[in-house]
C-alpha cells in the first residue's frame, strides 16, 4: 500500500524536524521540511504530496494562508493548520481558506494522526462526492417547466421527436415532455449515447432492439431512419 506523502511547512527547523520524525515513525512518507512560503509552492509543484501540515505564521510576508489559498486554488489536496496561536482572529482567518484540520502546539503523537487520518478520511468522501454529482449532471438534462427546471436523467429517454418550434421527449416511464428548442440545440446537450436518425427524430442507442435500413426499434415503436442518417447510427453502434 503506497505511503501518504507530507509535506512540512514550519520555519522553526527543529520543531520541523520533530514532526517529520514522528510522522516516519507513524509510517507517513515525508519531504523536505519547508521553512517559507517559496519553499513549499516549489516543493508541491515538484514533489506532488498527499498532505501538508502548515504552520500558520511563518517568516516573511506571506503565511501558511496563503499557501493554503494556492492549495485550494491550484492542486486541492488537503492540509492542516499549525499554529501556536488559539486566537479568534486567527481562527477566523484560516477558516476562510477551509482546513482540514488545526493543531494547536505543543500536540501529541496521537492528536497528529488523529488529525491527518480524519482529514484524509473525510477528503477522501467529499471528493468521491463531488465526482458522483458531477458524473450526475453530465449525464442529466435540466428541463425548465412552469418557471421550475426538471432534472431528466439520460438514460431514462428512448427517443426525441421534433415538432416544429418544439421537441417531444419520450421516456421509459411512457411519459412526454414537450419543451421549446430544435432537436440540433438539444442533441449539443446530450451524451454519446443520443444519435439523429432523421431529419425529426433523435434515438438513445441503449434503448435500441432492432434496426433494419429504413427504421429502428424503440420499445416496440418503429422510427423511420433517414439516408443522410444511416452512416451515423451505423457508426454509433457495434455491428457483428
């Protein structure tokens, strides 16, 4: 199982030291403690890591917030505050960049990884999230219907049928919306999946049963399938 890497960011070397020491004894991967701001940007844009644990206030002009904001910003990977410092200005300032975590000095071995394994558990589970709602929405149609906007799932269309300034959608469900818009702005807004067939009808291929050179199947309904359509499907779908 490959090591969770951690980068250190504290500009009082010894401490530094102490910290990546416990942290190999607690079986982490560690870098090379940075003491600075330059340091660190330069160390995560080389080394990559998994974690870092900053210290809040280091020497020079800009703090362990900052390289949080670059954290965020740039390579989102999730970190913890380290600081000496309990204050409620200190508090409210690294609140605003959204830690993982805060460890106030001096800290245990136990509070340190306590803190990294719940910060890395629960990063772990908002970015499983974030990547599910965003698999969700790329394979979903928002519909607006009397001022409110329906979310349609993809999968859960068998056809669409052009008429005139408007587009019937048939569902699974044998349900049909009727929505304003050509079959040509609403075929940019599917997947892979959607196919033209003619001139007024779009299929989705994973509700397709049969298909001969002039119509296809869709749940025991006959759609007529255009020449200049023909390639297409043919092309979309896997033939033996």
């Amino acid at each position: 199982m490959k090591k969770t890497k951690i980068l250190v960011v504290e500009d009082e070397i010894l401490i530094a030291d102490n910290i990546c020491k416990t942290l190999k004894n607690l079986g982490y991967e560690t870098l090379e403690p940075a003491i600075n701001y330059t340091e660190a940007m330069l160390t995560i844009k080389k080394e990559q890591p998994d974690f870092a644990i900053l210290d809040i206030n280091l020497s020079g002009k800009k703090t362990g917030i900052h390289i949080a904001q670059q954290i965020r910003s740039l390579y989102n990977f999730p970190f913890v505050f380290l600081t000496a410092n309990s204050d409620l200005a200190t508090l409210n300032l690294a609140k605003e960049v959204l830690p993982n975590g805060y460890l106030i000095k001096p800290f245990s071995k136990e509070e340190l990884f306590t803190s990294i394994e719940i910060a890395l558990h629960n990063f772990s589970k908002e970015k499983t999230k974030d990547n599910q709602e965003e698999v969700e929405h790329k394979n979903a149609l928002f519909i607006k219907d009397k001022g409110n906007y329906t979310k349609i799932i993809f999968d859960d269309i068998l056809y669409l049928k052009s008429a005139h300034v408007y587009t019937e959608i048939f569902k699974t469900n044998k349900q049909k919306l009727v929505i304003r818009g050509s079959l040509n702005d609403i075929l940019s807004k599917l997947n892979k999946n959607f196919v033209r067939i003619h001139r007024s009808f779009i299929i989705n291929v994973k509700h397709l049963e049969q298909i001969t050179s002039s119509t296809v199947k869709i749940k025991d309904v006959l759609l007529p399938v255009g020449k200049k359509y023909n390639k297409d499907l043919v092309n979309t779908i896997n033939l033996l």
